[in-house]
C-alpha cells in the first residue's frame, strides 16, 4: 500500500545530478545514492561538500552546466562558509561567460548583472538547517520528510558533518565511527529513499574503522577520501565504489577544487 507521501514522491521528478562533479562520478551521482567524504583536516571534505553544492544549485544554461536542483544542507560543523559558496558560484558562473566576447560597454553590464542575480536565485534553492547538539541534529533526521514535501525541486542533502556529536552520543557507549555514521545513514536513508534524493556527508577520519573493509551498498555507493602528503601542497584522492577502486590526484585553489586527470 502506497502513502499519499509516497505517491507524491514517485510522481514529482527530480532535478538530474549528472554533471555535479564529473570526475568523480560517471553519470551520477543517481537519486538515492549516498556519497561518503572523509579525510584528515584542512584536506578540503568542506570544500569539495561546497564545490557540489554549488554546481547542484545553479542553473543549467549559458554553459554553466548546474543542475537547477534544490539542496538542503545540515551544518553541524560550522565549518561551512557562505561567503566561500558564493565565491566557488562566482567563478563557476564567470568561467561560464568569459567563453563569450562581449564589446559594447552596455552589454558588459548586463552581463555582470545577470550574473548576480544568477547567484541570487541559485541561492534560493540552498536550504542550510544549522544544528549546535545531538538533539537537534536527531531531530532534523527524523523530519526530513516535512523539508521534502515542502520542496518538490530538493535533489540533494548534504551533511557536514555526519560524526559531528559522534563523541557527545558514544561518551558512555563503546561504538566505532563508521558503525555510529552507519546508523544515522540508514535514518537518512528511510526518507530520502522515498523521495529520490541522493546524500553526501562529510565524516571524522579515521583509518583503523575502513583498513581491509569492502564497501557495501547498504553504506555508502562511494567513498571519497581526501589526503594531503606530509609537509607538501599534494592531495590524492581515493575514490571507492562497489565495482572500482581508483586515485585521483587534486590541488587546493582559491577557485576550488581541481582535478588533475592526466597524473596516475
């Protein structure tokens, strides 16, 4: 038996994904899929959390390749920066319109006004829930569906990051981190499984919990873990699924994150 919920999810289509970070998910990432990111600080988890949304939020025209879809993001970090998720539009946007030449003054005005009020009405479509405690954050888990119903257009939930009160819940209970971000996954999943929206996390690194681990469905379809080298500006990027296990190398600029696909 079918809920009105459920009807109404299958009946609204989502906004595509495809194009939100080409090389790292080919033709993806699908509705439902769950992205993992995990890495050691200052290894850009939030960066490349913000690179995505960026590109799921903005439009999908003048070259700019979005995805016009809706996002909501759950900030228990606080490591988010809306001023570095403009920025990150700004030059997606700027990238877009330099492939065209523009020479009357006039129109080189409109072209700077259109692109902040590209901005502005990509803007519209980010939804950020700031959560300060394991109470809230467990709350908003288990009302995703109120958030869903009243936007039709969201495609995306980004959660940065998923282990946030990792040490506040276990204080008094013996769990490992991935099986504690297991169990908030498949809260997740229960809501975003019936309305067709993918999800991407960032999470506490720690080797010891994914040494020797296969990656399974019912955790994650990709890991991507982020690592910067000892006392150099080089970052590798390991990207897991159920069929590939590749590395990809990446830099850290002031325009985002930048893959570097010719190096092995």
């Amino acid at each position: 038996i079918e809920s009105g919920i459920e009807l109404l999810a299958r009946l609204n289509k989502k906004p595509s994904l495809r194009g939100l970070e080409d090389a790292l998910f080919f033709e993806g990432p699908r509705g439902t899929d769950i992205i993992e990111i995990s890495g050691v600080q200052s290894s850009g988890k939030t960066l490349l959390l913000s690179q995505m949304l960026a590109k799921c939020i903005l439009p999908n025209y003048r070259e700019i390749k979005g995805c016009n879809a809706s996002a909501i993001l759950i900030n228990t970090d606080h490591h988010f920066q809306i001023s570095k998720l403009v920025e990150l539009m700004s030059n997606i946007v700027n990238a877009a319109t330099d492939t065209a030449s523009f020479t009357a003054t006039d129109v080189a005005v409109d072209v700077e006004f259109d692109k902040r009020a590209v901005i502005k009405n990509s803007l519209r479509n980010l939804h950020v829930v700031d959560c300060y405690d394991s109470e809230q954050f467990a709350v908003t888990l288990r009302t995703l569906d109120d958030i869903f119903v009243d936007n039709a257009k969201i495609a995306l939930v980004a959660i940065d990051s998923i282990t946030a009160y990792y040490w506040q819940d276990c204080e008094d209970n013996v769990i490992t981190i991935d099986a504690y971000a297991k169990n908030l996954l498949r809260l997740v999943r229960t809501h975003t499984a019936r309305f067709n929206v993918a999800t991407v996390y960032t999470k506490l690194y720690k080797n010891i919990d994914n040494k020797g681990k296969k990656l399974t469905t019912d955790n994650a379809n990709y890991r991507i873990q982020l690592c910067k080298a000892c006392n150099s500006k080089n970052f590798t990027c390991t990207l897991e699924t159920t069929q590939i296990v590749r590395k990809i190398h990446y830099s850290i600029l002031s325009d985002g994150i930048k893959w570097k696909m010719d190096e092995k």
